[in-house]
C-alpha cells in the first residue's frame, strides 16, 4: 500500500504538533483538529493514510501523549524519521502508531509516494526511485506494536496469566 | 554498576542491570497534572479497564498548568480530576499550591526513589538524588495499576563541572551552556549524571535548575549524588528520614564530559530551540516586550531573591511588562514575608498566583504577534507562549530581571 509523505525538518517538538492551549478540549478527535496548526501544508496536503516524515529528534519536547493520539487519530499510517524524541517515541509505541527510524529520512521530500516493506526492512521511494533502510523493531517494543499498544498488550498478558493452570 | 543502574536495579529487585536491557520496575510515586491527567483517567478506566489504583497515598495529583482555571474546558478538566480523586480516595491532591515539580520536591521525594511524572520535567528529582522521568498518559494509567513501568535501562554521560562560576553567572548560565554543546537531541534515550566543584557548591535550589533542564537534550534521568546540603533541606522540610549516601565502586560511563565554567558568560536561548544558544554578548540591547521570572526551571526563592536584588529601587522599563510568578506557595508566603513581592510590585510587576504561568502558555502573559519575551523558563519552542509570530528567549533570573529594567537585553554583571 502507497502513502504520501507530509515531509518537516529537524527537532520537531509536540508544541508544533498541538499546542498548549488545546490540551484542555474534551478529547482527541476535538483536539486533532489543531494538529500542527501552524504549518498550513499539513492541514492542506493530508489525508488519511498518508505518512508524516520528520528528519532528527521528531517529537521532542512535552510528555503529552496527545501528540502521537492526534496523529493516530487523523489516520497517520506511520511516523518515519532519522531519529525520535525518547518520550514520543514511548508514547507512540504504547498506542500503536507505528513509528518507523530511517537513516535516509532527509531524502525523502513532502509529496513524495511512499511504499513501506516492513518484511523486508524497507521503504521504497516510488516517486524517486529510491529504496532506504530502515532499522528494525525488535524484542519487547516489537511485541507491544503488534498487539496494538500496551493496554491491549496488558490485557493479553492478563489473559494469558487467567487462562494459564497450574501444571498438577 | 554506576549510580543510575544500582538504582534502577534496586527497583526491580535484581542484582544487576546493564544498558540496553528492558527491566520492569516498581516506583516510589507517580505525579500527574492537570495538563494530561484527564486523559490518563480515561485511559486507566475505558481503555485498560482499571478499577481501584494501586495506591491512594503514591499517586501525587497536582493542578498547576491551568490553575485556578481560565476556561470552562481547564474547569471541566479539573472536575474530572476532583472526581477521581475522590472515587479513589487520592491522599495527596494540590490544588494552586505551586507547579507539580516544585511541590514534589517540597513535599515527597527522597534519594534513591524512583519516581515517574506525567510531564518531561519530572527529570527534575535528580536534584536531590531520586531518579525521575516523564511519561506519557498511557504508561502513566498503566503504572497505576500496579505501581510498576517498563524501563530501559539507558547509558549514562558524566557531566564534571570545575571551577566557579564569576559573578552574575549561574546555575542557569551553566545548564544552558551543557544544554548547548550536548545538542537538543544529544542525550536522548540516556542519563546524566553531574558532578565536580560547581555541583558541590550549587545551592539546591540551582541543582534544581541543573537536573530540570536535562529532558532539553532528550535526557532520560538526571542525578546528583545528594551531599549534606540535600540532608539539610529535606530537614528543612520536615522529612528527617535517614537515606543512603550510595557508594558506586566502578560505574561504567558512556563518557565523561569536563567543563571548566570559571570563564563562562551568561548564556541566552534563542528562538526556537532550546539549543540555540550564544552568550549574552551577541545578543546584547535586543529590545523585549515582555519577561517573566518563574517556571520549574526558576522560580524558586533564591531566583526571586536575585531578581529582587537587581529590581529594588528600579522600575521596569516603559512599554513593558514583567511577570514574576513564585512556582510554589511555601515560596510565594518566604518572598512575602521577605518584601520581596513588594520589590516586584514597586518595580511595576505583575505577579501571579503560584502554577507554570506563562511558561505554559496557556493561561495568562500570552504574546501577541511580532513580540518578544525574555524568560527564566526552559523552551522557546515556536507558539509555546501565544502567537505563533512571537519569540522567545531563555535566560537566568538576573538576567531578566536587570533587562526588564532597561527594555533590552542586558548583562547583568555591570549592575553586580
Ligand atoms: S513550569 Fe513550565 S516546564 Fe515546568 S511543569 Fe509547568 S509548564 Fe512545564
């Protein structure tokens, strides 16, 4: 499946992606209305599906996890950078909105269609001709991704521990 | 192990840890504030299920960022949180006694704990030798199921500070500058631990300042190995339980970064990243609009007080204005009864009921399009006070104070 990417820059912080004054609204579908309110290109040129594509440090600043859930609730199908934010990173993870690190994040300009392989650990540039690594998830994050984020992770285990009998 | 990894280790009741592996841990306190607590209460109800928290006496709920509320939506925030509250029987709930850090530091930690906070500065406990973290609502309502966290097990950065600072430089200057040559992403993912002459000789309140500002080059956990100073202001404070000075024989470091700051000038943060930084002489006679001494990075008593020294007897300079708000109430009532607040108010101050104030950004001292505002906080990100056409400059308390007098950026050793 192809995506467009909405491309920013450097140490995008989640002040950008919503601000301060909009953390009181009632919930996120409210809030995800604001979603980088200050850059008119996002606004303009996503939809639902498309990916957003930052270079170093994408999601640094506050704590608030409503950065990657207005993200996740807007339909971002995936959030590709050089590099994340500790904090956003551990948020997006926990929500399941995939976030994929690509060394080559830079080569990738706004508009650009994008076809990302996660079986083969890569995204393929359609509209450069281009194909990137990206660095694999692996281990316990890996496992929390897949079950969909860490509440529903939480509730399989939980599960798990009910349904598992004691052996005699 | 080092200090960052017998503490965590301690957590999760092993032996040993070492970076890179994901260790589950038990905390000391969760902090929540009213910026994301909402969410959290409904992640931890709907989402997870969540029926009764795991403790009513450590999860510490703090209304600082919209306090007292400025809109329905901010009262409605908090009603949300009251009623929880309540269902729960939360033991420590604040209500406009000052901003979440703040009174975390005041009222609850002690060395050694490890304590998560659902806000970035919480790396701020590092001050008094607790590990401290942010993060975000979902591992927040997690954790309150059953007191516990996934972590990382990060590398630490030594950070040596020799020398001592010259006059009209400090605490502030200093992280800055660390902030600065680490880079904003410099530190992701890992612990900094300060020491050396500076460290020692900074009062608690700046080593404060110090470990606050850590998150600003994505750092994980701060620490400072608490000293007798630390003793003395948890006595101070009430809190005469007896912690453990920890001996880490062989700690390994990422690496160690020597600074010596006896040359050091004041620093400035310029729009819009926290680590674009110069010293104060590029910068000097830039005209400001609006300052504001306050925020978990600097607004405690000894800020005000250096503030106060500078404004007593002066008045701000026309066409300004000067915010100064105290970020706890224990400092608000020491400033009052020291005419501090006097000062202020004689220079031609506004001051503001304790809380994050205009570092949020979302209450009161919003800027309007094209100004510029010269603040003691720790972000100048793009918008994060008011419009999206504003600036926003980081500085020392003295820094702020002797510009707002003059209009402009001013150095303030030509006053001291
Ligand atoms: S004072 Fe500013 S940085 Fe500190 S907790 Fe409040 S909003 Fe955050």
């Amino acid at each position: 499946m192809s995506q467009k990417a909405i491309k920013f820059g450097d140490n995008i912080d989640t002040d950008q992606i919503i601000g301060s004054q909009h953390l009181s609204l009632p919930n996120i579908e409210e809030m995800s209305v604001y979603t980088f309110e200050h850059h008119p290109r996002f606004a303009a040129d996503f939809v639902k599906g498309d990916a957003v594509v930052g270079e170093e440090n994408f999601g640094c600043g506050s704590s608030r996890e409503q950065a990657p859930a207005v993200l996740k609730a807007l339909g971002v199908s995936a959030v590709i950078a050089k590099s994340f934010a500790r904090i956003f990173f551990r948020n997006a993870i926990n929500l399941g909105l995939p976030l994929i690190e690509c060394p080559e994040a830079d080569r990738i300009t706004h508009l650009d269609v994008l076809v990302i392989d996660q079986a083969q650990g890569k995204i393929i540039n359609q509209t450069k001709g281009e194909s990137y690594a990206i660095v694999p998830m692996t281990g316990f994050l890996k496992e929390v991704l897949e079950a969909g984020g860490i509440a529903p992770y939480k509730k399989m285990k939980r599960d798990e521990a009910k349904h598992s009998h004691p052996s005699f | 192990m080092n200090e960052i990894e017998s503490i965590i280790a301690k957590h999760a009741a092993v032996e040993r840890v070492v970076p890179g592996e994901i260790v589950e841990v038990t905390v000391d306190f969760v902090m929540t504030n009213d910026a994301t607590t909402a969410l959290n209460i409904s992640i931890f109800e709907d989402t997870l299920e969540g029926d009764t928290i795991w403790d009513n006496e450590k999860l510490i709920m703090v209304m600082d960022h919209y306090t007292p509320s400025n809109t329905v939506a901010a009262a409605n925030t908090h009603k949300i949180m009251r009623d929880f509250a309540k269902k729960q029987a939360v033991k420590y709930v604040y209500d406009g006694v000052g901003i979440c850090h703040q009174v975390m530091l005041e009222e609850h930690i002690m060395p050694g704990q490890l304590i998560i906070g659902a806000d970035s500065h919480t790396c701020s406990y590092g001050a008094i030798g607790a590990l401290s973290t942010g993060m975000g609502s979902t591992d927040i309502a997690v954790s309150w199921l059953d007191g516990k966290t996934w972590l990382k097990v990060p590398e630490t950065i030594k950070i040596i500070l020799d020398g001592k600072a010259s006059n009209g430089v400090y605490s502030k200057d200093i992280t800055l500058k660390v902030i600065s040559d680490l880079t904003a992403k410099g530190a992701t993912y890992k612990a900094i631990v300060f020491e050396g002459e500076a460290v020692s000789a900074m009062s608690i309140a700046e080593r404060m300042t110090l470990c606050n500002m850590v998150i600003e080059a994505g750092g994980k956990f701060a620490y400072i190995k608490p000293d007798e100073k630390v003793k003395q202001y948890l006595n101070s404070r009430g809190r005469n339980d007896a912690f453990e000075l920890d001996v880490c024989e062989g700690g390994q470091y990422e690496r160690i970064i020597r600074y010596d700051i006896s040359n050091l000038e004041p620093q400035i943060a310029c729009p819009h990243f926290v680590d674009n930084i110069c010293g104060i002489s590029e910068v000097l006679g830039l005209e400001m609009d609006e300052f504001f001494i306050g925020a978990c990075t600097n607004g405690r008593y000894e800020d005000l007080k250096v503030a106060a020294d500078i404004l007593k007897g002066k008045k701000i300079a026309p066409q300004t204005r000067l915010i100064v708000t105290p970020a706890s109430r224990e400092i608000y009532k020491q400033a009052a009864r020291d005419g501090l607040l006097e000062i202020f108010m004689d220079s031609g101050a506004m001051i503001c009921n304790p809380g994050c104030s205009t570092c949020f950004g979302a209450t009161e001292g919003l800027l309007g399009d094209g100004e510029r505002l010269l603040t003691t906080a720790n972000r100048n990100f793009i918008g994060r006070v008011g419009s999206k056409d504003s600036y926003i400059y980081l500085a020392s308390p003295a820094v702020v104070a002797v510009s707002a007098i003059t209009g402009k950026i001013t150095d303030p050793r030509e006053v001291l």
